[in-house]
C-alpha cells in the first residue's frame, strides 16, 4: 500500500539525491480531492484540417471554468471560443533556448488535438506540428488528449489508416511526456454531431446558444471530463471509442452528483478495490449495495455503514445466489452493477490443482456470467443501465503461474465484447476495466524484486491506487457515457506489458 | 547481430557458471535448415467437448509425416488417427515425482489442444487437465497450439466468453513454458468444415479416402504446418483467425516449393530484414524482384545476384516511382508484394525536425499507399495475391522518441484492416507482421543497456533473426494462406512490451 520510494524522492532530500545519482524520480500524480477544485488552468488547443469536434470541447471547456489558448494550427478556435463565452488566447511556445523547465510562458494543463478531419497521412504533420510546439508547456501530471474518428467507421482506406496512426503518437506521446503527464485517444462516432452541423441542419428556427449543443455533450462530455480531471490520474495509453448511442443529460444535470439517485451494486466491496469503487460511487452520489462473502461480513459492514450502504453478504459461486441478489435488489433495481469480486490462486499449471482452476474460473468469470443472466431476466437491472466488469492486465498479457486467472479476466473480456450488442437494445452498457500495478494488500506481500519491477514499468514509474480504478469505474458508470461499451480500458499508468 | 550472452550460457563452461549463479539460460532455439527434417517426433493431442478440428489435424500431422499420442480427454483421436494412416498412441503423463527434467517417458515436439468446441467458461477445466499433464513432457524449443472458434463468430455470449477466456491461457502458457517453447492460439471460423462434416453432408456419394479433406487442408494446413514447424521459432503468444475464404492446393501440391512459379516483390530488400525475406521467397521457390534506394544499388545487386532475383533501384518515395514500379513489373505481374522498406529517425517530439517526422511516414507509410494503388488500379498485382506489409511493435505499443516511427508502424495496421475487405473480392490478402527485437546492424548499434533490456524483456529471453520475421512473412504469402487477412502478426518471442 506505500510506496516508500516514491514518498523518498518526493521528499526535499530525496529530490536531491534522486538528482545527483540520477535516479527516475516519479511524480507525485495529482488526484481528484473534494476539497481542491476538479478543473482549473490553461487547455491549449491543436487542430489538424477540417476539425469537427472543436466546438463541442469549446462548450465542454467553457462549462468546467478552465481557459484556453489556440495553436496557430487551430485557427477556428477563437470564434468558437467567444461563442461560448471562453476565455482564450493565443499559444506561444515555450522558447527552447531558455530549456525546459524555464520559459515565461504560463505552463498548461492540458493539451488537446483535434485529429478528426484527417483524411491522409500527409495531414499527420498538424499532429507532429502542434505536439512539437507545445509538449514542453505542458504541466506535470497533465493531460494529453487526442480526438479522431473510430477508423473502422472510416469511408475511405487512407483515412482509416490515417486515423489508426494516431494510436501510435498518442502511446508515444504518453512515454516520452512522462513527469505524471497522462495520454489518451478518444475515438468519437460521426453520427455524434457538432452543435454548429446541427444548428446548419435545423438552421433558423432554432436559436444560437451554446446549449444547443447538449446532444454532443451527452455524448462527449463525461469523457473529457474524465480525461481533463484528476480523475484519470493512472489511465494512459488508452484507446477509448465513443458511440453515437444518446444519453440526454439536462442543462441542469448536476455533474458534481452524477449518480444521484441511483443505485450501485459493487461485489467484493468490503476491501481494496472494490471498498474504493464503493466510495467512489457514493461520492458521486449513488445508494451503494456491498456484496462480499460472508466471511468479510464485518469489513463489508465497516465499508458499507462509512457510505451509508447496504451489506449483502453472499457467496457469489453458490448456485442459489444468483436468485437471491435478484430478490434482494428486485424492488428498488439497480442502475450500476459492478463485478469486482476476485480471486488469484497463482502456480504453474504442471503443479496446479484442479480446484484451483476451477475456483478462479468460477469467481472471476462464471458468477459474474450467471448473476447477469438472473438481474437482466428479471429485470432487476433497469433499462439504460451500466454493467462494469473488472479484468486485468493479465487477462490481456497472461502471466507465469497465472493461466487460470488469465483465463478468466480474458474471458471476461470477451463477455464485455459479446453482451454489449445484446445490452445495447435496452440501453444497457458493459465495459470493462483492466487494472495493472495497483498498490493494495496483496501487491505489498509480494516479493520486493517483482513488486518494484510491476512499480516502475510504466509511464508514471509508480504502482496505481485503488481509487484510480474507482474513478475509471465511475465514469464508465455515468449517465453521460451512454456511447462507450464494449471496451476494455486499462487502468495501469501506461503499463509496459502488453500483449 | 551477435548475441554473445546467448552463445556463453549455451556452450559448456557458461551452461555450467548459468547454473551454479542462477543466471537466466535462453535457449538457442532450433531454426528451420535446409539439411534437417522440418517436421519430426511425436504431437500430443488434447481436447475440449465436441472437438471439430481434430480430423483435419490428423489430416495434416499424418501428411508431415510426425506422429501422435493422445490424451485421455481426446477419445476422438484414436479413430480418426487410424483413419489418416498415422501412427498414434496414448498419452503417459510424465512422473511428476521424478521431477521435470527426468522422467523415462519421450518428450513431445508439440501440444496441440482442439477447443473449437468448448461453448462455456466451465468446460475450460479441459484445456486445464491436458496442459496440466502434458506441459512438462514438452521438448525445449517445443510448441503449443490451441485451436479455437473465433469469438466474435459465436452464436451464444457464453461461448464467446469461453472461446475469448482461451488467449488468456495461451499466452500464460508461453510466458511459464520458457525453453525455447512457442505458444500461440488459432481462431479457426466454422465455415472451414472439417472433412467429417462434409462427408457426412454429402454421405455416401463421396468416398471415405482421407483425401477428401482437401477442403478444409487448404484452409488451415498452412498455418498448422507454420507453427509445427522451427520456421516459427520467434513467433509466440500470438492470436492468429483463419477466415472461410477458399483456397484450393490440388493434392499434388509441393509443400516443399510453395511458391515454386509465383513472382514476389520485396522493397528495402539490399540488407538486413529485406534480404532475409528476399532469401526465403526464393527459397520456397518465387522470382524475387527487389527494390532498394539507388544509394544501396551494390548490396541490393549482390543480394538478388544470390537468389537469381532481380534489382530494381528505386527511390519508393519518388512521386513518378509507383506508376514506373507498375511498368517496370507489368508484363509478368506480382503475386507477393513485401512492403518492408522502413527507416528510423528518432528524437522526442519537441527536439524532431519537421523533416524528421515527414521522411519517416512517406517512406514506411504513405509510400506504401501509393505503390499499392498504382499496382492494384494497373492490375500488376495479380488476382488471388498476397500483400504483406511490416509494421513494429513500437506501432502497437508507442515508444520514446519514435511518435513518427509510431505513427507510420500504426499506420500500416490501419492499411491492413482497411484494405483487407476492399481486396477481398479479388481475393488478395493483405497482412502485417509486427517484429519485435530483431538482432541486426540497426539493434546492433543500441546502446548496451537497452539492448539487453530489448533482447531479454520476451519469453525467449533473446532478440529474433531477420529470418525469423521472413518465413512469418512466407507464410502469410503461402497459396494455402488464402484464409488469413486484415492481420497483424507479431514475430517477438512474446515480447513483454504491448499496447
């Protein structure tokens, strides 16, 4: 759970040391706080040819209070900007001759790139362009941030594969930015238009405020808000592809309680991360139910009395339980549903049992499969709601002495994959996350040469927290991300493993 | 080019100072060789409930001319063995007590489990009990090969779970084998009929011969033969799909000179990765043309002068220099076109040239587009033909100072998954391969550090040889390859490093 290193070279004297042995210094990642404001600073804005998305991130900035400035590259932006009432200005590099660190130039936030008009390969230099003059300005632990267009949806080959190749600066970019800086690619439907295309469609009749543009922001908001906050402190290297399903958030929708009112079903909550999912959800509002087995009732009870939720102490494998959380949940229904609960039971497979295969299989994969099937045919999961599933890194790499539990997180990918096509008819979403390094219980017993190689060997050089899981779960569970399912998104600071 | 560390710790003083300091012994792994038998010794066969592949696997070990054992799980074996003529036998599971270096029992040269059809998560404990008992009586240098449905093909989400669940085992398996052993996972779509199948649809009319299987040989022959074979010694943890698309190798086909009368095309073919490829399609019997910058006339002069090919010196950037390849290969035409012409020119983004970043995707990407447009409108790229194109690892996973490496290498997984459905109709496949640490001058000239880092982060514990990603390339271009498209193939011994 603590990282003495990180705390060292954060400290004066190990700030030092770490300086003159030149040693990787981690950052210190900012994180979401209650009491410090979510969104503050400077947006500089960057934009290849032809950008459609420039006027929904204007809208989207103007809401949050943050400021902008304009990329010579981005030259649409400043009427946009004044439509929406946002302060901007013009971007100035920061001058390479006083270094990196110096420079008079107000250091930004975030930098965001709208790729969605790129047609050709040619056209990446706008990428190369804006990127080039504006990294260095970049604050730490800030964000990058890029928008294009799911190249699978692309009309003509060479823009699908114009499109694709931003996957590859954005991942880049997140490695070499390092300094807690996150990097992430945001794939956004056509079919989710522009206010400024609409209000050309639907032209006179309809007014020309910026609320105009709330069938945009339903749809891209909740994701640039995740990415612009320090929500997302630990997600980077991520894909991520926003659908054109509608979500209809009010101009009233209060985004500071975005789960008011609804109710949150998290297994395995009364430890780790799932006890950090079920804070993480009643902050924002939600009415909490903790599932764990009835061993852990006293921590569940613990976690669940700190948020004002209901403890449901249920083995999750047993054949009548599936029945039993339907009951128990049936009157009031569920919004979110949250399978966390997990096991490992770690041996190469020559020396493994078969119970060991089959408990692992059976609480990481199966459960979550038959208690779905219970809550969605009785209808206890309400139409439009959200299904989250935690996976892994190791369901995506696998892992030595991890075949069973890599087994189940991968299927867990592909249960992810297959129900979202059935879900999406009722509105349904199902993602999920794939943690990497998180420092919990379980991390800190490990040997201290594994446990600092799954530390460092990632863009942030530092293992994640369980609350940077919590928050990704959140915003998968919002109201505002009706377009995103299906997906995995890895929660692992740019973890080196792959697959 | 010379991997010293390897060569130490395999000859007999470094083997016995390895063992006695703990060091980490790669193997040398066997490569394929003109002079030895590609395929011998004894496969191991298990399988899930309802195997469907395992007749056409008979089918294919019986023509390679290896045998069989078979596991207890794999009833269906014995008759359909007896059926292709191929010697076969039960399974012992060696004597854990003696230890897994011991044990009187013949070690296999493979692992081959059919789980096309496993329909749910708990019918995995299959795959779990025969890799249970037969992992440790795999040979160094040994494979696994887990055949499958592809997911996204299945008609239940349960299945597709299950089916998706198998990548998690497969690339833990590859990552706890160690020893030179390769692991990879093949989706096999259900159109491709086992002989079975079709004898049974089409009943007593046909004749009950093995030869009747020629069907579903074409469809995945080429790919069992790869990765039975020491051609894919660098190729693990990979996923592979073999679509319906038919392919029709008469039963005369000589598996010997695939491309005996097929002419292939090979740009940066004067050196290192490009020559190797240039060396292997003429080996398996293709008139190689190669194309390199006028600058490398010399080499590329030697190295077609080698393999009786021919050199074209050409700039491929050159805007007139698609139409002039087009004219130059038009009146005999091009079944194999090799885009493998590639350069690096790293620098972190802020301190990258403007021409740094333009050279590096005209030349690995957008050239590439163009040649392929004047080749396909010209009809030089014959109908039925391959394309296969190299993108990298660091086009999947980002790197430091490579965003326009990364960019251009992404690139080319988006012209692979575009172009695949538009060449479809005229039966042209179109794949990547992705190499990892390939030991050449480029790898040679790294700092040592990271090429250590480089060579030894995979579960081969060593770099790849040019060779290795050639005959990954052949295979793709095999005429019984027809089946395979739209993908992007690893060559990177299970590289730790991912997306």
């Amino acid at each position: 759970m603590n990282d003495s290193y990180l705390n060292f070279v954060n400290s004066p004297l190990g700030a030092r040391l770490a300086r003159s042995l030149h040693l990787p210094k981690p950052e210190m990642l900012r994180r979401y706080r209650a009491d410090a404001p979510e969104f503050d600073g400077i947006v500089a804005v960057g934009a290849g040819p032809s950008p459609q998305l420039l006027d929904a991130l204007a809208g989207v900035i103007a809401r949050i209070g943050m400021t902008s400035v304009a990329h010579a590259g981005a030259s649409a932006w400043m009427p946009l900007a004044n439509r929406h009432g946002l302060m901007t200005g013009r971007f100035e590099p920061a001058d390479p001759a006083a270094g990196s660190q110096a420079g008079s130039q107000a250091r930004v936030r975030a930098l965001v790139f709208d790729a969605s008009g790129i047609a050709d390969s040619a056209q990446l230099d706008t990428v190369y362009a804006f990127f080039h003059d504006a990294l260095r300005s970049l604050d730490k632990c800030g964000r990058i941030v890029v928008l294009g267009r799911p190249p699978e949806a692309c009309a003509s080959p060479r823009q699908w594969t114009a499109q694709r190749a931003l996957e590859g600066v954005t991942r880049s970019l997140g490695k070499e930015a390092r300094r807690g800086i996150a990097s992430n690619l945001v794939y956004v439907a056509d079919g989710v238009k522009s206010s400024a295309e609409r209000s050309a469609a639907s032209s006179a009749a309809s007014s020309d405020e910026s609320s105009n543009d709330s069938g945009i922001r339903s749809g891209i908001e909740s994701t640039l808000r995740f990415f612009l906050s320090p929500r997302s402190a630990y997600v980077s290297g991520q894909v991520v592809r926003i659908g054109t399903a509608p979500s209809s958030l009010g101009d009233d929708f209060d985004w500071t309680q975005p789960l008011a009112g609804q109710r949150a079903v998290v297994t395995g909550a009364a430890r780790g991360i799932g006890a950090a999912i079920a804070n993480v959800l009643a902050a924002q509002g939600a009415h909490v139910t903790g599932i764990d087995v009835p061993a852990a009732t006293d921590a569940l009870d613990a976690t669940m009395r700190q948020i004002s939720g209901t403890a449901l102490p249920f083995d999750i494998t047993a054949p009548e339980t599936p029945a039993q959380i339907a009951a128990a949940l049936d009157e009031l229904g569920v919004d979110v549903f949250v399978h966390n609960a997990g096991i490992t039971k770690d041996k190469t497979i020559a020396k493994m049992s078969e119970p060991a295969w089959r408990n692992v299989i059976d609480i990481n994969l199966s459960a979550q499969e038959r208690i779905d099937e219970a809550l969605l045919e009785a209808g206890t999961l309400r139409d439009g709601g959200r299904i989250v599933c935690v996976s892994s890194i190791g369901g995506i790499a696998g892992n030595i002495g991890q075949t069973n539990y890599a087994a189940s997180k991968a299927g867990v990918i592909g249960r992810v994959q297959s129900m979202a096509p059935h879900l999406a008819k009722r509105r349904i979403t199902i993602n999920a996350v794939a943690p990497g390094f998180i420092e919990t219980q379980m991390t800190a017993k490990m040997p201290l040469a594994i446990r600092e190689a799954g530390r460092r060997m990632n863009s942030m050089s530092q293992g994640g927290q369980p609350v940077d899981v919590a928050q990704t779960i959140a915003w998968l569970a919002h109201p505002g991300s009706a377009g995103i399912t299906g997906q995995v998104v890895r929660v692992c600071g740019q973890s080196l493993i792959g697959a």
